[in-house]
C-alpha cells in the first residue's frame, strides 16, 4: 500500500506540470509517510522518476537515494536501484 501511495504522489506531481527530480522525492516521502519499507520508498521513487522521463541511471539513482534514507543498507539500496532500472529499461526499451 505504501508504494502505491508514494507512486500516486509521484504522479500527482507530474500531472502539476512538476519535474522528474520532484516527483521522485514527493514518491519516497509519501511511501515512508504511509509506513513503507525502504524498498517500497526506493521503488516508488524509481517508478516517479521512470514516469517522469527518466533514464534508467536516473531512476536507479532515485530508488537508491530514497532506499538510503528510509534506512536501507548499501546493499539494499543497490538493489533497489538494479530493479528501478530494469523496470525503467522493460517500460522503455
């Protein structure tokens, strides 16, 4: 529920005429603000930034960033970032 929560702020955002770097940022608070785990704070932020035109390096980079601070280890926020880019390379080709 939270990473659905963080992806529907992430979209609102977008819908506002906001950037790809807001949208990714309003995600992970909005997931962590629901009581998401940092997974679901890094892949909400991942699927804002893909949404928003972001490259697969960028959505990477979102998930992991907001992984980080929801308190995920280096690890975790690795492989947050790995599934946010192959999600982003699926969605885009």
């Amino acid at each position: 529920m939270a990473e659905i929560a963080g992806e529907a702020a992430g979209a609102a955002v977008l819908s506002r005429g906001g950037s790809k770097e807001e949208a990714s940022r309003e995600a992970g608070a909005a997931a962590r603000t629901a009581g998401g785990s940092a997974a679901a704070q890094g892949a909400a932020a991942g699927a804002a930034m893909e949404r928003g035109g972001g490259s697969a390096d960028e959505s990477g980079a979102a998930a992991a960033e907001a992984a980080r601070a929801g308190g995920a280890s280096a690890s975790e926020a690795q492989a947050a970032a790995g599934k946010a880019a192959g999600a982003t390379v699926v969605a885009h080709g």
